[in-house]
C-alpha cells in the first residue's frame, strides 16, 4: 500500500517582494500530496470548509490523490493562512490565521488505508499526529514527521511523544536547537536521537539538507533557483519528494534515502517558483527528470 499523507489543506494568501496572491490553494498536506504524486498515489487524511471548490478537488483527482480520508464539514470554513514576507525572504509574518475546520480535525484513518507502509505526518499539532499513531495497524510502516518551533513552544510533551514513535524526523536548524536548547546542529542531533528516531533530517533552507543516522550522515545540497517566487510550501514539496520517492521503490534503505533526499530538493526547488501550488501542479516529466539529472547524476 503506497503513501498516505496527514495534514491541513488551507486556502492562503501570500505576499512576497515579487507579488500577491489571494485564497490560492495551500496546505501541509496539499502540497506533499501534489509533489509526491510525480511518484506514487498518494491518499490525504485532512478536512475542508463547505466554501473548498469543485476545482480544487479536481486538482487533487488529476494528480491522483486518493480523496477517502478528506473530509468535508457542513458547516465550517475551509483553514485560512495569511502572510506576508519580507525582503529576505527566509523571514516572513503571519498576518491572520482562521482555524476554522481545523477546530474539528478529529482525523479517522480510512479502514483500507490503515496498514500503509508509507506515512507521512504533516505541520499539525503534536496531538493530532498521536491521534493518527494510534490508529495505524502495520508495525513495519516507515514513519516520517514534520514539525515547527510552535509545537516545541506550545506542545513540548505531545511533541516528544511523537518524536519518539516515528522512524523519520523532519525538522530545519533553528528548530532542532531550539528542541535541544543547544547552539550545535551536530549535537542536537545527538541528542534528539536518544528520543527514538532512527533518522533525521535537517533542512537548511537555501543551503539544502542534511540525512543522518546513528552511524552516518548525508549532506544535500540545494538546487540553486534564481528566481524565487514564493517558498511557502517548499518544506512540504520536500517531504513530498522524499517520501514518494521511497514510497514507489519500496525501500527506504539509507542509500535510497539520500536519493529521496535529492528528489526532495528537486520538488522543493519547483515549488518555490511559482505562487502556492501552481508550479508543482503542472510540473512536466522531462523538466523535474532534467532537474534532477543536472544536479545528482
């Protein structure tokens, strides 16, 4: 059974220095849902509001998204992100923020997806991925988690929990440190380790990634873009590059993972080119296949 993917779908307005964009189509799990969909079919766990399109449904059809676990309130609005960012664009502020449906996500994993190998927790609060934990059935699933400094700040102790029943962590330098209260990424790693998972990744931002294990690590660079857009979603379209990557060839060993890790790059390096999805949404074969080989091969 292929990748199954927990996490918000948003509508979202995003200013950056090149423009504006109003009530496009975002979220954690969209975006790792349309990046991984170059590889596998992915299935969503998330909710919207009664107000998300038709055609955004359609969007996710055309990709192949498997839409049994999103689900739909009657009553609520669809999740709203607005933001804004600055100059350098490594630094953006948050303008407003709607709950909205995400005051109900209660997520309950369809019974045919509950023994997928491949899982991917999106951004959510620490609860939420423990809620979809307890639910899984395959005990050989390979686990991966995203998270942010809000959790660490906000969540700490459900936070941990998770932290220690994944395999894969997904967290950026400043967050890490943050977690081990440390100035050194090679020691908070160390010491995140002794939480339980058996790999982490550290993502860089425009310096790319870095895969460690206990025994070894792996440093990705990044694709250089010169022509960034919009980054919003870029940690997602990472994520959704690694893990349907791993997700299509059904083997996560550590070779495979820093090949995932390079795929993850490529996707992220599409996503930050366009506002929201719009570029991932239309990605040629041949250009990410380009990409990809000019970089890694």
């Amino acid at each position: 059974m292929g990748l199954l993917v927990v996490g918000t779908v948003a509508f979202d307005t995003i200013e950056t220095p090149t423009g504006k964009a109003s009530k496009i189509l975002g979220g954690a799990a969209t975006y790792t849902c349309i990046s991984s969909s170059y590889f596998t079919s992915p299935n969503i766990v998330s909710i919207v509001g009664y107000d998300f399109p038709g055609s955004h449904i359609e969007k996710f059809k055309e990709h192949n998204v498997n839409l049994l676990g999103l689900e739909k309130h009657e009553t609520e609005k669809t999740f709203f992100w607005e933001g804004k960012y600055r100059e350098d664009m490594n630094m953006r502020d948050t303008i407003d923020t709607q709950l909205n449906v995400l005051e109900h996500f209660n997520p309950k994993i369809p019974k045919d997806l509950l023994n997928s190998n491949y899982i991917m927790l999106g951004n959510v609060i620490p609860s939420v991925q423990l809620n979809v934990l307890s639910q899984l059935k395959n005990n050989n699933s390979l686990v991966a988690m995203d998270t942010m400094n809000l959790w660490i700040d906000n969540a700490y102790d459900d936070l941990i929990s998770v932290i220690s029943k994944v395999d894969i962590l997904m967290i950026n330098d400043q967050e890490i440190q943050q977690l081990q209260n440390v100035n050194d990424i090679q020691n908070a790693v160390e010491k995140t380790f002794f939480l339980g998972p058996s790999y982490i990744i550290v993502k860089l931002g425009s310096k790319g990634s870095i895969l460690f294990s206990k025994e070894d690590k792996f440093i990705c660079p990044a694709v250089t873009i010169n022509d960034v857009i919009d980054p919003t979603g870029a940690g997602d379209s990472f994520a959704g590059g690694f893990m349907g990557y791993l997700s299509s060839i059904q083997n996560h060993s550590f070779e495979n993972m820093k090949k995932a890790l390079c795929w993850g790059t490529v996707m992220a390096s599409f996503c930050v080119q366009g506002f929201g999805t719009e570029t991932i949404l239309n990605l040629e074969k041949d250009a990410y296949l380009n990409r990809f080989n000019e970089n890694f091969s």
